[in-house]
C-alpha cells in the first residue's frame, strides 16, 4: 500500500466512544492463575514457644544470643516447644536423626520462628499438624516420616553429587567454570538445612555420614587460594561460600575478601550467606555493617563488583528483621543482595509458592530473586526433590507476573557441568527420567580427554517416584547398573 492508501485505510477505523472504553476497561484483566497482592512483612511472636516467654526484644535481636540458642538436639527443641507438639512427632524426629539425617540438627531462633508461624498454640498439640506440614520445617528440621521408604536415596546419588571435592584447584576452591571458582573458606554454617549440596563436608558427622575435614591449616588454605588466583588471570568471579561465611570471624573474612579485591584478574565477589534470613541479626550489626561499607570501597576503588547472595525457599521466611538486614546491607553500596532458593516437593513446587516468596523477596527485602535449583541428588533426599519435566511446567508459570530482571531462572545443577536452565537438556527421556546435557567448555578433569570442539554429554535423573509405571519398573529392574545407556 502506498502512504496514501495507508492514510486512507486508517481514516476509516472508528475510535471507541468514552463510555465503551471505560466499559471496557473497568472490568480489567480476566482472572489470572495467580492473583499478586501486596503483603506486609510480619515478625512472628517467638513468646508463642514456652521456652521464649520470656525472652526480651533486645536479647531476640542479639546476634550472639541467638547463636547460643540454636537449636542443636531433640531435647532443646523440647525445651522451647514442649507440649505444643506431641511425643509422636518428637519420636519422628529422634528416629530421623538416627536413621537418615545427612545433616545435624542446627536450627537458629530466627529460622524456628518462622515455622508455623501464625498459629494459636494456647493448647497441647496446637501446632503439631501445622509443624509437620510446614514447608520450613520440611527442609530444616526433617522427620523421618517424611523420607520415601520405597526410593529414599537414588541409585545415583552421591554424597558429593556435584563432584566439586574433585575439582578442587587447592583445596577447598572448585574451579569448575571457566571464569569462576567457589572458595569454601569454611565447613560450618549458623544452620544445617536437610537437603545441604555439601553434606559431605559441612556440619557435624551423623550416624549416616561420617564428614570429610580440611586438611590444611584455615590460614594456609585461605593462602593458597589467594596464591592459585593470583596466578590464574582467566578467573574473574569467586564465590566466597562454604559452609556459610558469616562463621568465619569477621575480620578474617574482611582480610580475605579485601586480597581478593586486589587481584588484578577479579571483576566480581559474590559472598553467599543463608544467614540474611536465618541469623538476619548478624548481618545487621554494627562490626558487620562497618567491616562491609570498608570492602564496599575498597571494591569500588578496583572497579570489582561486591554482592551477597542468600538462601529463603518459602515467603514467611522473609520478616521486617530480614528486610532490615538486606536493606541495610544494599545501603552500604553493595551491587545486589540476590536469593539462590532450593526447589523442593512440599516446600516451594507450586506456582503460587514461587511467586510468593519472589514477590515477598522483592517487595519486602529488595532482595532480588535470582535462582531455583533443582535439589541435588544427594543420599536420603528423593522426598525433597523434583523432576526436570514439573521444573519446566513451573518456570513457565511464574513467567509474566514479576520483571523481567527479577524473574528467578530455575536451574539443574547437572553432575560435571554446572547449572543448565531447565529447558536445556539436548535430550530428554521422560520414561525413565534421564536427561542429556551439555556444556561448551571444559572442566579440570577433562584435561586431554577430548579434542577442543567436541561435546561431552552428562546425565541427571528425576526422583523415580514421579515417573510412569513402567519408568518405576524399568529402574526396579536395574537400579544397580554402573552405567545407563
């Protein structure tokens, strides 16, 4: 058409008068699958356990007072809970922890008070259901009844499921990435999550897992990593986790995280700590806040991005305190404080539950949603984890409602290769639940086994539980086989 007849053509569209636009508007959009609405960030009421009744607003806020007071054993989760939960539940417990726990038991004050967190616990046995259906406890404080009996752990599944010891440049920096290491400058975390990536390090031993120890002395170790990366200009961004680097004393952290500034090669610092939302208290103390606004411009005056990454899986876990932490932690100058959350069955594997937490995250805390990983294929997990094909269906669900910038990716942390976006196994056998999966570099162990250019094919394997009938019989008939064809 020429501009004329373009010209023409449009002239001729009739505008919808007032009244039919307003009609038409004022309806809004249909019924949409999620409905958002903005929520205010509620602290729940710690005097609700008889153990807290006393417990004053000061010492709640304490940093150490709640380090002392972690939950460590059945008996001290008696001692603050007592008759709200009945026996039955405490022999739950006990039997989890003999039986299939990877993870001691280390559960802060904060973390165990987001946990049925709006319930009248005036009566015996008031929150037992709600305490055992709570998607925080399902993660932090796991019962036995929880845990499959017919597929409890994988035939895959590996204490180091992501193969990270093995690729350890010095130890304790897995040099996996091209670009990227992980510096695990500590083996201890303010509190032990039941699905831990790592439970073959951190923590304490468990009657199921006897842990694997640093050898090296802390400082020597610290050391070496500064020494490997100094001399590795083709690394830019370290991972400085663990464990959890709010145990490592502040000011070793601070010294360390400042050498790492000055290397030449490093653009970017990510420091990964759960405890923004499970021990929010240190992170808002003055020593912290003080020692961070230090690194902040030190960071800025190498031209190095400085960010801190943590670690919330369901929407009442983000409180004014973690807000406030968060907050203060963005007002030092700090690029982002972003959020690496766990997918997990009865904990987050709903739309509504993802989009909860993002929203309460971003709304609330101005912490960004950042991942979703698939929970690793670690011993006694198959009750916690998912198969690629839901993944897929929930990443497609939270699509639309969040921006763009702040619209979590949920990943696969595929064993050799790293995290892969869910949609991007080159092949995918629904049957059984394998997936194929690629990567375009090589890692430390592939030194000479391959010509530059080729690809090498991993596999990952959902939970045998979600497959088809004959998926299930398939793997019945050859779940001890080495290899899977």
């Amino acid at each position: 058409m020429t501009d004329i007849a373009i010209h023409s053509h449009v002239s001729q569209l009739t505008a919808p008068s007032a009244t039919e636009l307003a009609a038409a508007l004022g309806s809004g959009l249909p019924e949409q699958p999620y409905a958002y609405q903005s929520r205010s960030l509620v602290e729940p009421d710690w005097r609700r356990f008889p153990g807290w009744r006393n417990v004053s607003t000061a010492d709640w806020n304490n940093p150490q007072w709640q380090r002392a007071h972690c939950i460590k054993t059945v008996a001290q989760l008696r001692q603050v809970v007592g008759e709200l939960l009945d026996d039955s539940c405490y022999a739950d417990l006990e039997r989890d922890q003999r039986e299939r726990a990877t993870m001691s038991m280390l559960l802060p004050p904060q973390m165990l008070n987001t946990i049925a967190p709006s319930l009248d616990t005036a009566t015996r046995g008031g929150i037992t259901e709600a305490f055992r259906t709570d998607p925080v406890r399902r993660y932090m404080v796991p019962l036995y009844s929880d845990r499959r009996q017919d597929w409890p752990s994988h035939p895959f599944a590996e204490r180091d499921s992501l193969h990270e010891q093995d690729m350890w440049a010095v130890e304790g920096l897995t040099h996996r990435y091209p670009t990227k290491v992980l510096a695990e400058v500590v083996a201890t975390c303010p509190q032990y999550c039941g699905h831990c990536t790592r439970m073959d390090l951190v923590g304490n031993s468990t009657p199921q897992v006897a842990k694997a120890r640093f050898v090296m002395r802390p400082a020597d170790r610290l050391k070496a990593m500064l020494d490997y990366l100094s001399t590795t200009p083709g690394v830019r961004d370290v991972v400085v986790s663990g464990g959890d680097v709010a145990n490592l004393p502040w000011p070793r952290l601070e010294a360390f995280v400042s050498e790492l500034i000055r290397i030449s090669s490093i653009r970017d610092i990510r420091l990964a700590s759960k405890a923004v939302v499970g021990l929010p208290q240190y992170w808002s103390s003055d020593e912290v806040r003080r020692g961070m606004e230090r690194l902040v411009r030190l960071a800025r005056s190498h031209d190095v991005q400085l960010a801190v990454h943590t670690h919330a899986n369901a929407a009442q876990q983000i409180t004014p305190a973690v807000a406030a932490a968060a907050r203060g932690l963005i007002d030092t100058g700090l690029r982002d404080v972003r959020n690496q959350g766990v997918l997990m069955s009865g904990v987050n594997d709903s739309v509504e539950a993802l989009l909860d937490l993002s929203f309460a995250l971003l709304d609330g805390a101005a912490i960004m949603p950042y991942y979703f990983y698939l929970c690793d294929m670690i011993p006694f997990s198959e009750h916690w984890r998912t198969s690629v094909s839901h993944a897929q269906d929930l990443q497609q669900g939270i699509l639309g409602y969040l921006p763009g910038f702040a619209t979590p990716r949920i990943v696969c942390d595929v064993p050799f290769i790293g995290k892969r976006w869910v949609h991007q196994p080159l092949q995918y056998d629904r049957e059984r639940g394998i997936s194929y999966w690629t990567k375009n570099y090589r890692t430390s162990l592939e030194k000479g086994a391959e010509e530059p250019g080729n690809v090498t094919t991993h596999q990952y394997f959902d939970p045998i539980h979600t497959l088809p009938e004959s998926g299930q019989d398939w793997w019945r008939r050859h779940a001890s086989m080495v290899e899977v064809d």
